[in-house]
C-alpha cells in the first residue's frame, strides 16, 4: 500500500483524534472537510489538512 495513504485516517480514527462522533465528520464533510477518497468507496482524511481546514473555521 502507499505510504500516502497509511498516513490518512479513516473517519473513525478522526473523530476518535478530535473528539468528536462521526454524526460530526460526517456533517463537516457536506460543509467541505477535505478528505481523499481511495478506491470507489473508502475515504480517508489527511490530519493536515483537517486541522488547517478546522482552525480557518475558527478564525472566520
């Protein structure tokens, strides 16, 4: 597998990091979470991005 993508968290694995239920990553993904998607189906999340999408949210 690509280094890549053992770098990214599945949707579990993030809102078990920030804390959070999955009702939430799933409602910050419609509202534009970054995420990457891998294969038809899966979708993982770049820790990254997430926290510089998170913390643009909270200066706005």
């Amino acid at each position: 597998m690509n280094t890549a993508v053992n770098n990214l968290l599945s949707k579990q694995q993030l809102a078990e990091h920030l804390q959070v239920s999955v009702t939430t990553i799933d409602r910050w993904r419609k509202q534009g979470l970054p995420c990457t998607r891998v294969g038809v189906k899966l979708i993982r999340f770049d820790l990254s991005e997430v926290t510089e999408w998170l913390e643009k949210r909270a200066a706005d």
